[in-house]
C-alpha cells in the first residue's frame, strides 16, 4: 500500500494497492495527518486503489468526520467498480462526495 500526499489546494492523497488491515494501522498516522488539515480541500484520490477493508473504511470515515468538524471539503475521486460497490454496500457512497 502506497499513500502519496500532494500539498496544496485541494491536497491530494493519492492511494495505491491494498488498503487492508495491516495497511490501514500503518496509514493510520499519515490519515491522522490529514485530519489536522482538515478545515482544507481535500480529495482521496482512489484511482489505483485496489481493495479497502472495514480498516481502510474507517480510516475513510474518521477523516471525514475531523473534515466536517473543521468545515472543509472532503471529496473522492476515481473509485473503481469494485469500491464502489463497498461503499454501496456499506452506505458509504451517499456519506462522501464521489468526484
């Protein structure tokens, strides 16, 4: 699992590979990082994110949360067919604004 974090406006998190559950613990510092920033514009950008766990949706979802707190912007961008049938299933698609 790859997380590149692009400073600017918007910052931009680019995610590569597999969010699993021993990457989302590994992540879980640099998420925390952007959650300190998160009165900004943010995009997660997913587009060569291959699989997310429940570890890696919580990891979505508490940087969510600091975004909203804070009165930022938090957007996704380029889910594949897949994630985007885990935030379906999980009502995570009507939670973030998918760009």
């Amino acid at each position: 699992m790859k997380l590149t974090i692009e400073p600017g406006n918007p910052v931009v998190a680019r995610l590569a590979g597999r969010l699993d559950t021993a990457a989302a613990a590994d992540l879980a510092p640099d998420f925390q990082k952007l959650a300190e920033q998160g009165e900004q514009h943010i995009i997660l950008d997913c587009s060569e994110l291959e699989y997310i766990s429940s570890s890696g949706l919580r990891l979505f979802l508490s940087l969510r949360k600091a975004s909203a707190a804070k009165a930022g912007k938090l957007q996704v961008r380029g889910i594949s067919n897949d994630i985007r049938q885990v935030f379906m299933m999980t009502g995570f698609i009507s939670l973030f604004e998918i760009i």
